[in-house]
C-alpha cells in the first residue's frame, strides 16, 4: 500500500528531525476562536482549549516537511489550525456530555425522534420500530441496552425506568430534548 508507506516515511523523518518545539502564532486567535464557538464556557473549558493546542501541535507535526522554522522548532500554519478545529468539534460535543460520540449519535438520531414522534416515554420496542421504520435494518435491542442506555442514563441525557404498568418493561425518556452544538459546527 504506497499510502501507508508513505506515512511510514514521513514518521520517519519527522522522527529525524528531532523537534524541539512547535509554535502556533496567534494563539490569542486560536483562543478567542474556541470562545466564540459557545454561547457559554464551562469549567472543563480549560482543558478542551488545551487539548485543541495539542491537536493543533499533532497536525503541524504531521506536515512538519512543510513548516520548519529552523533549529528543531516547527511553525503551525492557519491550515493546520483549521484541519485541527474539524478534528476537534464532533469531538467536543460528544465530550462536553461525557459519552462516545456514537452514544450521542444514537440518540439524535434515533431516541430523540421517537421521542418527538410518540410524545412519551419510549420503550425498546418504540426505539426497534422507529431505527426500522427510517433505515430499515432492525436494532440491535441487547447491544443498545447494554452499552447506550447505562452511558446516556449516567450523563442526565434520559432517565430509565420501569413501567409503572408492566413491570417486565422499561421507560426510556429524554431529559435534554436539544444537544448544545458548536456554533462553528452548525456553519459547516
């Protein structure tokens, strides 16, 4: 595979290059660029600005043949910047609400209609009926019961109860009806 060999070399070099350091000039901008994308910050927001910085370093190291500044230091470039924040943003909405982006997807995208469809509690039932209905593959019950349903419930996106009127079954119902996004991501 000559792509994959090509980023084995480049790892080499970059490897050989023995770097230093990487600046990103303006980091003010970059900062001021994190700010505006919420309408409010919240604590965590001194870590993920951190780990946007990085993001930004890891890409200008992946183009590293293209920004050498010289003695061992790197220059981030606006190209790196932007590449960094698309790598950052779906990131960052799954990571403000502490769950796996797929968690999250699953419920935009599938408990959150129902939701809206049925105006009441779901059931699993509900959930396989409508993934059924709109994409027309059956849902995987024992997977979602097990790996999304305890995340989602654990970060305050649902409450999961028993059904007061049938004891076998649970009550799944959405406590946030509308996902914080980034502004940056809705002007994509």
């Amino acid at each position: 595979n000559t792509e994959r060999q090509l980023l084995i070399d480049r790892v080499y070099y970059i490897k050989e290059l023995e770097v230093k350091e990487i600046l990103i000039p303006d980091e003010f901008k970059v900062a001021e660029r994190f700010k505006s994308m919420f309408k409010r910050l919240q604590p965590r927001s001194q870590r993920d600005i951190q780990h946007l910085n990085s993001l930004i370093k890891a890409v200008t190291l992946l183009n590293a043949p293209f920004r050498s500044g010289g003695d061992g230091v790197l220059v981030a470039q606006q190209s790196d910047v932007d590449q960094a924040f698309d790598l950052w943003i779906p990131l960052n909405r799954s990571q403000r609400y502490g769950v796996s982006p797929q968690a999250l997807d699953f419920y935009e995208q599938i408990i959150l209609p129902a939701f809206k469809g049925l105006k009441t509690s779901l059931t699993m039932k509900d959930l396989h009926n409508y993934n059924l209905k709109m994409t027309g593959a059956p849902l995987n019950q024992n997977f979602c019961r097990n790996q999304y349903i305890p995340v989602l419930e654990s970060a305050g996106l649902i409450s999961y109860e028993k059904n007061p009127d049938n004891g076998r079954e649970m009550l799944i119902t959405p406590l946030i009806l509308e996902i914080e996004s980034t502004d940056e991501s809705n002007n994509k």
